[in-house]
C-alpha cells in the first residue's frame, strides 16, 4: 500500500511515517494512540492498512493538511485513556458504520475506485476477473463495506455499456445511492477523484442528499431505478395502458410546481412520478417556489391549519398576510415566466402556489391548469361567512377558480361548494414501492438504520430503542392534525391494560419528518417534550422514544418493517399514505376513521377503524394484537396481501397523463366527483 502525506509538520511526520513502517498491528495502535486524529481518521488507516490482505485490489491514499488535521496530544496518557473510555462508552451502544462514497470506472480490463472518506480519497484498483462487470463491481462494494466497517452511501460511474445493469442493482441491492454520469455531462472531464468529490458534495454533513434545484429553481429528480423495475411492480394491463398514454403525450410539456422538495408526500410523490415519466421519455418537470419564510409562517398556519380547523384560536388572514403573500407569489410568477409560457399542462399543487394561477393565464392564455388539493380542507367551514375559513378560501379562490380542472383526494367533504361540480375530479394519495421507503431492505441494512436511529434518540438525550422488545409507531410530520397527543393517552392506557394482565409492554415510536414550509414542526415538538415531562409520562418515559428525523426515508422504512403495530391517530387528514406504505409491509394499522384513511383500511381485516378521540377503543384494539398471537398473524397477512395497489406510482401517472391529454386534445371532461382512474380505465376498454 502507498501511502502519501503532504507538508505535514516535521515531528508529526516522523511520527507518522515511523507508525506505517511498523508491521505489528499491536505496535500500531500504541503509536496511533498517542496521536489524536479527525473523527474517522483512526478507522480509515486501519481500513487502509487491511485493505491488501482482504482484497486483491492495490490502494493508495492521498491526504492533504487542508483536509487533515493531526495534533500531537499533550495530555498524559491517564487522562486519554479516560476520554477514550467515555466516547467509546458512548459511541459502542450504536456502532455505525463510517459513510463513504465511491466513483467507479473500468479502464483496460482494470477496476478503477476513488473512495471518499470524510474529506480523504483512496484509490483502489485491481483486475476485471469476470466478464460481468456489474457483478464484480457490486460484490467488491459489499466485501468492502463489510471488511472495514462502512456504509456506501452513494456510487457514480460513467454511462458505458459494462454498466448497463448496475443503477437499479446498486439501489435495490446494496441500498447505494447510483448517479450515472452522462457522456453529454461536464463531470466526464473530471478525473475519477475529481468525480467522487462531486458526488460528496450533494450530500449533507449527516451524510443525507440535498434537493438537486437548478438555476431556474427546477428540480433535479435522482435515477434510481428502470423501465423494467417499474413495469414489475404493476399489472400487465395497467402498464400497457401508462405506455399507451405516454407515447400519445409525446411533443407535449407537463409541469409542476410546489413548495418544497422534500418534507412530506407531496414531495415523495412528486419525485416518484417525475423518475417514472422520465424514464417513459414524457417531457415532464417540477419546479419549487423560492422559498421565503414570512410567506411560509402565514401558508402554514393561516392557508393549510385554517382550512383543515386545526389553527390555534384567534388564527385568521389578515390584509397584511395577503400582501405579503402576494408579493412572495409575483416574485416566484416573475422567475417562471418563461416556464408558464412552454408548458402545455400546468399542476399547483396546494394553496401555496395557487398565486401563480392568473400569472400564468397571462403569460400563456393557452396552457391548461389543473389544481391539485392534497390537504383536508373542511368544506363546511370553508362554505359559511364569517369563518376563518372562508376568509382563506375566498382569498385563495380568486386565484384558483381560473384552473380547468380541480382534483382532490376522494372525499366531497374536503371540497367547498365555490368549486363547480363540473371541474372535480377524485384521486388518491400515493405512494413508491421502489423509493427509500418502500423498497424492501436486508437485514444488515436494517441493522445500520436502527443504529442511525439510536444515535439521534442519544444525541437528543433519549435512552437507545430496545431490539429485543416489540414496539407500536406512528409515522407523520409534528403537526396539530396529526393526534400526537392522543397518541400518548391511548399508549398510557394500553400499558395499564398490560400491567394488570401481566403482560409484556411494547415501547412507542413517533417519529416524522419535517418540511422547509412548516413552521408548526418544532412547537408540537416541544409540546410533545413537554407532556412527557409531565406524570404520569415520568415513570415509564424511557419507554418512549420522540424524534423528528432528518430525510433518510430507509430510517422509517426500517422502523415500520421492525415494528408490530402502527397507530395514524390524526384528528384531520388528507389521505395519509403512510397507512398504505405500512399495510405494505404487513402492519396492522390501528387509525381514527378521518380523511382517506378509511379508504385504505379494511375495516377489522387489515387493521381498526376508530371514532376521532375514542382513545379507549384504541388502547383495546392495541391490547388485541399483541396479546392474540393469531389475531395478529391473520391481520399481517391480510394487511400485506390487500394493501391498495391503486395507491402507487404507475396509477398515479395514468391519472395524470389522462387529465393532461383530455385538456391538449381539447377533449374537456366534465368531472361530477369521478374517479380519474376508473375514467383512464374506460379509456382503455373502449
């Protein structure tokens, strides 16, 4: 192994150099404790120095004093030991494996590999021993991460034919994240080390990949999987159908636009369906507003809380909110102007965007516009004078009524009578089976997300998950809607029931991610911090586990799959998806009978339905499955076998691509509350 250390200072040199030309491991760590490194050095040098004995592929490693920094450590060697011994102590409990991330080409039957470790690169190479390359290249990353601790957090290689296979199999497979560089793209200039840096750099410090935007606020969706992956996750019919209508759009532009990238379902869906249409060559984009944050402090409580009654009293549009938001809304109208004027069909998604309405009839009086609600706005309310509700829906159907079409989750109750009859069409929330939270995971892959977990219930002074005992979870956003309190009561309850019976206790899970555009995240959470500090919560709080998750959607993957039963107590919902994405994976899901909720449940086979506040009822449904062990098994099975297949990704592009079609062919339907599946489906018949 070469190893190459640049202008470091003479002492630290010496000393470093003396360690490497030491060939007892035992020699080596007593060197190497005398020195204190960044965090992971210690790790990369041991990975570096096993490296040859573990793989036939030869390594160097390249460190510069920008990117290092070693400290000869004065402290006397008592007092080491005892730090060394506090973080270990710490540290053992989860045991994460280091993030790498590699950038991988072949080169004259030679396997070439630039991995990035923290700010350090290691190159590897070594012979092709195989004709399939794939195979190797993949086998190699799995040996390695397993051999040296690491977890591949993503991989790029160059578009060749030797790699034709490998994009869905590093996603599926190895849970790496693959980014294939293009022979049109600036990064097939850049050398192989050049090239995984560019790939560290659209990731977080957590090791968590940021929204790709463009310049004109575009979002850059990732390819992680094939035509072929999708077309296995549907029937022979409706794939021939999505085909269909795909080919039918060609020459035509789809648009849409929303708040956030990411943080919630409209942003999972919306990353789904853009990676599908791409890969059916439907000229399909989705942009984000520029983000403001006093415009996001009136959308979230004054737009979204509003509608859906759930705003703290006294919470009502004000003159001021509305110019505010006006004025956020011409900005982001000014910057997209001249996306208005290509698309054919343009989707807004929610009220935040639905400004930007009138901007585009007169940037382009031909484009069709379609509404997308995805929110439980109460109509009734939203109907009366003199509400809140009406206050806010009046201002924002100014807006909305231009739309030709005005889509919403299958409940007339979310739809205020403003909105003719004509113009609504019903559609689902959905969900991907091949996303972050849905794919299926090994067990060795679930095992390093459960320590990702415990590290940040560690870190927010929370005692680790117990993997021996079982555990009940609710997965939504801290939000007022979401029930977390209810959640709480009906788990309290649940233990009384236990104890009395002698009953093992489960613990609790309640954990979501959060959103750039909801403010209301951090409040609920402390008021949930708050309640737990409170009796009777103190004597049993370890029990409990409370977080709000940064956006690795195989964390919550992985809890719904490890845990035994999933609560969805929201007091007002849209449809909630995360019902269906844990009936998936067969979870009994216990939830209050609100929004799209019932939709997706089978009431009594898959999971229970229960009045809005009937907390007992939930605590005894909960008592039932975990205490009848055929009770539960019957109810796996069926939640996992009847989970909605019209809930995914390839039904939700039939219904768009059918709504679009209908409006650039001049064929306008007239809704009356219809189903746009049921309507694409006739389509086929006919």
């Amino acid at each position: 192994m070469n190893i190459t250390v640049h202008n470091l200072k003479t002492k630290q040199v010496n000393m470093f150099k003396h360690v490497y030309s030491t060939s007892s491991k035992r020699s080596i760590l007593q060197k190497l404790s005398k020195l204190k490194f960044i965090p992971g050095f210690f790790a990369l040098v041991l990975a570096g120095l096993s490296l040859l004995r573990k793989t036939m592929i030869s390594t160097s490693m390249v460190i510069t004093p920008q990117q290092m920094d070693v400290l000869i450590d004065d402290t006397d060697t008592e007092s080491v030991t005892q730090e060394r011994s506090f973080q270990v102590n710490q540290i053992e409990p989860v045991s994460i494996p280091s993030a790498t991330y590699a950038s991988i080409e072949v080169k004259h039957d030679t396997i070439h590999v630039a991995q990035a470790c923290g700010d350090n690169i290691i190159m590897h190479k070594g012979p092709l021993l195989h004709q399939d390359t794939a195979s190797e290249v993949l086998n190699w990353l799995k040996q390695a991460a397993q051999q040296r601790h690491l977890q591949f957090v993503a991989a790029s290689f160059r578009e060749d034919d030797q790699f034709k296979n490998i994009l869905s199999r590093l996603w599926l497979q190895n849970d790496i994240v693959p980014y294939i560089i293009r022979k049109q793209d600036a990064a097939l200039q850049l050398t192989l080390e050049e090239q995984v840096r560019d790939v560290v750099s659209r990731f977080d410090e957590d090791n968590i990949v940021r929204p790709q935007l463009s310049a004109t606020h575009e979002v850059q969706v990732a390819e992680l999987v094939t035509y072929e992956d999708y077309r296995e996750t549907a029937s022979q019919e409706d794939f021939a159908l999505l085909t269909e209508l795909a080919r039918t759009f060609q020459g035509k532009k789809l648009v849409f636009i929303n708040a956030t990238p990411r943080g919630g379902g409209v942003a999972l869906m919306r990353h789904a369906l853009i990676r599908l249409l791409r890969l059916l060559h439907v000229d399909a984009h989705w942009y984000v507003l520029i983000p403001n944050k006093e415009a996001f402090d009136i959308t979230k409580p004054k737009f979204h809380n509003v509608l859906q009654a759930v705003a703290a009293p006294g919470t009502e549009l004000t003159q001021e909110d509305k110019d505010v938001y006006d004025a956020w809304i011409k900005e982001n109208a000014s910057a997209f102007e001249d996306v208005f004027r290509q698309a054919h069909v343009i989707v807004i998604d929610d009220p935040q965007p639905s400004g930007l309405i009138p901007y585009i009839k007169q940037a382009n009086p031909d484009a069709k516009i379609i509404y997308r609600s995805h929110i439980q706005i109460v109509g009734r309310l939203a109907s009366q004078p003199g509400t809140p509700q009406r206050t806010t829906w009046s201002f924002l159907w100014e807006k909305i009524q231009h739309a030709d079409y005005f889509v919403s989750h299958p409940m007339k109750m979310f739809i205020p009578d403003d909105v003719p009859a004509e113009q609504i069409f019903y559609m689902p929330a959905t969900t991907d089976p091949l996303d972050g939270l849905n794919k299926p995971l090994a067990e060795d892959q679930m095992s390093i997300y459960l320590k990702q977990f415990n590290a940040l219930l560690l870190h927010e002074g929370q005692t680790p998950l117990d993997e021996e005992r079982p555990y009940i979870i609710q997965v939504a956003r801290f939000d007022p809607s979401k029930g977390i309190p209810d959640v709480l009561e009906a788990y309290r309850k649940l233990r009384d029931m236990l104890e009395k019976q002698q009953k093992p206790i489960p613990q609790l899970v309640i954990t979501g991610n959060s959103s750039i555009d909801d403010p209301d995240g951090v409040p609920v959470y402390n008021l949930v911090k708050r309640i737990l500090e409170s009796e009777p919560y103190t004597d049993f709080v370890d029990d409990i586990k409370v977080v709000r998750l940064p956006h690795r959607d195989q964390v919550l993957n992985t809890l719904l799959r490890k845990s035994e039963v999933v609560l969805q107590l929201s007091l007002k919902e849209g449809f909630e998806v995360k019902v269906t994405e844990a009936l998936m994976k067969g979870k009994p899901v216990v939830a209050y009978k609100v929004g799209g909720i019932p939709l997706q449940i089978q009431d009594g086979i898959t999971g229970h339905l229960v009045e809005v506040g009937d907390i007992t009822q939930v605590a005894q449904h909960l008592y039932d499955l975990l205490t009848d062990e055929s009770h539960y098994q019957r109810m796996s099975k069926a939640a996992a076998e009847l989970a909605g297949k019209d809930y995914l990704t390839i039904p939700n592009a039939i219904c768009w691509l059918y709504l679009a079609l209908q409006l650039v062919n001049g064929e306008k339907l007239e809704g009356h509350y219809q189903w746009v599946r049921a309507l694409a489906q006739k389509n086929l018949e006919k």
